[in-house]
C-alpha cells in the first residue's frame, strides 16, 4: 500500500434522534477531510415512523442528519449492524437511498450469498472492503459466516492491493476481545485480510500487529449521541 495514503476509521456513529442544528464532527472535521478514505460504522436507522422493534435501544436519526456525513467527508460506511433493521425494512431502504445520493460507499451489504465488496482505488492503491455483522439478517445485509468470510478475502486479495475487513462483533462494554475473536482474526490476516476494523462493544478494545496485519478489535463509539 503507498505510504503516502492516509485511512481514517471511526467507531459506532449514532447521529442522533432529532435533527441537528451543528455538525457533530465540526472539532474533527479537518482530520477527517484530509484522509484519503474516511469510514465510520454508521449505527443507526433512518427514522421513518415505522413501528420500533421490542428492544432497549431503538436507534433512528433525521435523513437530514446524513448531510453532516458527507459534508465531514465519510465516503465509505457500515451498514451490517444490529440497529439497520430498527425502522424496519423502509427505513433501511431510506437509508440506502440517502448515501448512494451523496456517493458515500455502503460496506456490509450481501450479494449472492456473499459480501459485497466495495473498490476504492486512491493514488495508483486499490483498497477492498468487505462488512460483515455477526447478526441473524435473511437479506440486504451480511452476517457474519465464518467460511465465508475467508473466501470472500481470498478471492478479494486477487484484485486489489489491500483488503479491509468490517466486522461488527463481540459483547457490549466488554473491554478486551474474546479469544475465539482473536483467532479469527489473525485467520483473516493470514488469509489476505491487512486491516480487520471491529466495533459493536461501544468501548475501545485492544489494537494488535500480526503478521504484518493490523487489527482493530473495537474502535468503541465515535458520535454516540442518542437524542
């Protein structure tokens, strides 16, 4: 990968229930536009008046609220995670029409049985992200199948220069990964995979080097506002 590429990846970005006047990221906001590619695990739902699913956390925010998104200049998010489905299947839909409008990248979706990758290539480096969340989805969004994943990074690694892995795991406010996290993980690594990006715990987890890989077990939250 050129050394002169710079990756930004943010946690759990909730946005918030109600529309916002200021942009959330407006401290940030410089370091994120200056990255090559900025990603963050988009972690709510579009609010479309859909009745909430029997949960203690129903997460949904303003379509407008997506606009701070493109403007900070995310181009690359997650969308495989346990909150997608909290306005049901219309407010996930919204949300795919939302960022496709303002060309910002979906990771996480499924295609085929697999996930479906997203290529960006920046100064003369093709990077491949594939998404995962380890959540019972029957379609549009793809859960977390072990073998799979491995093929899917396999056969990534063929096309481009550097494959990051997305993959929303592990348990709420646990401070360090499981070791079955850990070994799969590092199976990824050797699979092809130079970056796996964690999140769901909504608490940071630890960073390891591995075989010349870099992984992220989770980065905890990033714009956790809830109202």
């Amino acid at each position: 990968m050129s050394m002169g590429l710079k990756l930004v990846f943010c946690g759990d970005t909730m946005l918030g229930a109600t529309r916002l006047e200021t942009s959330p990221f407006a401290h940030v906001r410089r370091l994120i536009q200056d990255a090559d590619i900025a990603f963050c695990n988009l972690e709510t739902s579009i609010a479309v008046g859909a009745t909430p699913p029997e949960k203690r956390h129903v997460l949904a925010s303003c379509e407008e609220n997506i606009d701070f998104l493109a403007d900070c200049g995310f181009g690359i998010v997650n969308l495989a995670h346990n909150h997608i489905l909290d306005q049901g299947e219309q407010g996930s839909r919204r949300m795919l029409e939302l960022l496709t409008s303002r060309a910002i990248q979906i990771v996480g979706l499924r295609e085929s049985g697999h996930s479906k990758p997203v290529v960006i290539e920046r100064k003369g480096t093709r990077i491949g992200f594939l998404g995962y969340a380890d959540y019972g989805f029957k379609d549009t969004y793809m859960p977390l199948r072990e073998a799979i994943a491995m093929e899917d990074v396999v056969e990534l690694r063929k096309q481009v220069d550097c494959v990051v892995v997305s993959l929303h795991w592990g348990y709420e406010y646990v401070e360090y990964p499981s070791p079955r996290q850990q070994a799969f993980a590092r199976k990824l690594v050797r699979a092809g995979a130079q970056m796996v990006i964690g999140h769901h715990p909504h608490v940071v987890q630890g960073v390891e080097r591995y075989q010349g890989g870099l992984i992220a077990y989770s980065l905890g939250n990033f714009n956790s506002r809830l109202n």
